[in-house]
C-alpha cells in the first residue's frame, strides 16, 4: 500500500519536470539562460512575451537585481525557478581626473552624444545566433574589477560596474571572447576611451573600453579567439586595463557567467 502511495506521489513530479524543455545558463543575478524551442513555441518570462528566434532559440537575461523567482511559460507549460543572488563589492576608486567625474558643461555634451552612439549599438542586430557555446577570457591579466560592485569614484558614490576589468601591461592583445560581429569602432569617447561593441546576435552584445590601438573595422567578422585591439588606458581609467561589458537588450549581465556557464 505504501509503495504504492509512493508511486503516486512521485510520479508525476518526474513527468512534468522531464517534460519541461532544457534550459542552459545560470539562474543567478546577472546571469543568462538560452534554450532551443520547437518551432513556433510560444514563451512568456514573468508574465511578458519573450521573442523566439529561428530554430526556436531564445535569450533571457537577469539583471543585477532580479527578484529571487522567475515564471517560464513554454505554450502551455509552467515552471518556477529560483534566481541565486550575489553579493556585491564595494570599489573604492581614487586618483581619477577630476574632469572625468564631475564633467564640465561643454563635457556633457559629448558625453551624451556618446551614449547615444552606445545606446545605438546595443539595440538587437543580428537575429542570427553568432556566439559560441562558451565565452574565451578577452585578455590576458589580473581581475582588478568585478560586475555589479557598487563604485565610489574620488569618494562619489555612482553607478554599479556593469562589466569586468582586466588590468595588464599597455599593449597586450585583446581577443574577442565569442564570434559576432563589429557594431561599433570610435576612438576617444569620454568614459570608454577607444570603445569597439560587438554584436554576438540575438541581442547580446560586447563592449570593450579604454583600448590603446583596435585592429576591426565596423561591420567586420570576428571569430572567437581573434585579435581585436590591445589594452590602454583611454578615457575614464586610472591605470591600462580592459572594461569588458555584456549587454542582452540593454541589461547588463555578468561577463563572468558567460566564461563558466554553457550557452545553447
Ligand atoms: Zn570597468
């Protein structure tokens, strides 16, 4: 009798969760999750319609503070997931130009125009998935800033790092972390410096700041592994290092989920 009660109760939790498509990536704050749907699957994340690529591929990003569920409805399938939470680090950043931040009037100009050419850049291109399964470190070096720490520059509290840094020697190679495509080349922007943005597709995109020389052309493929730029300290930067950014439809993910975590 009891084996049979046993049975009964744990049957059908096998059944659903077997049933329920698989999911990659990390539910975690800053983390992504991918999956490949049958085609013309329907899916909702927290109750809004989440677009489904060619092949049935889609992308889902948590931001840095996402509340600790999340609702994923596939068609008619529901499914609760626990999203783990990070503790952030607080960086104290001293000896900055003072320019840089507390900007002057004619500063604010550029600054703004700026972010439009980045704000641009982020917007979804390429509907085609062009990353790879893992994310490759972009260079060579001592981890010197984390994503999501809160920072304090020159004693001013300012916006959350929303990316990692690699400090090392000026002129060491960047390489880019996954296939795309080059979406943006400028020289001389106020906080990134040299700033080349890459579109992995699907909406995800890459943004390395403070390069000292870039070696891509916008509109060019790339391919994992290959040699972008190297490292300077160009724009907003206290020493030579790499800013590296990952962006899903403007929110901003955590670079290092991307380098532990399998994407399909
Ligand atoms: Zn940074």
């Amino acid at each position: 009798m009891f084996l049979i009660f046993f049975i009964i109760l744990i049957f059908p939790v096998n059944f659903k969760a077997e049933t329920f498509p698989k999911i990659f990536g990390c539910f975690c704050e800053g983390g992504v999750i991918t999956g490949n749907l049958e085609n013309g699957s329907k899916l909702k994340i927290d109750n809004k319609q989440v677009e489904v690529f060619e092949k049935g591929r889609f992308i889902y990003a948590f931001g840095r503070k996402y509340k600790e569920n999340v609702k994923i409805e596939i068609n008619d399938k529901v499914k609760k997931f626990t999203v783990s939470k990070k503790k952030y680090k607080i960086e104290n950043i001293k000896g900055l130009p003072r320019k840089k931040v507390e900007p002057s009037k004619e500063d604010l100009n550029k600054i703004i125009s700026d972010q439009n050419k980045i704000k641009k850049a982020k917007l979804i291109g390429y509907k085609t998935r062009l990353f790879n399964e893992k994310f490759i470190l972009p260079s060579k070096g001592r981890m010197s800033g984390f994503y999501g720490s809160q920072r304090i520059l020159n004693s001013k509290p300012r916006r959350p790092h929303a990316g990692i840094d690699i400090a090392a020697k000026e002129g060491t190679s960047v390489i880019a972390p996954s296939s795309g495509i080059i979406k943006l080349v400028e020289e001389d922007m106020f906080f990134t410096g040299n700033t080349v943005i890459m579109d992995h597709g699907l909406g995800l995109i890459s943004i390395f700041a403070h390069l000292k020389e870039v070696f891509v052309e916008k509109g060019e493929k790339v391919l994992q592994g290959q040699k972008i730029g190297s490292i300077g300290m160009t724009g907003r930067a206290t020493g030579p290092h790499l800013h590296w950014g990952v962006y899903l439809n403007n929110t901003s993910v955590d670079p290092e989920v991307l380098l532990k975590y399998e994407l399909n």
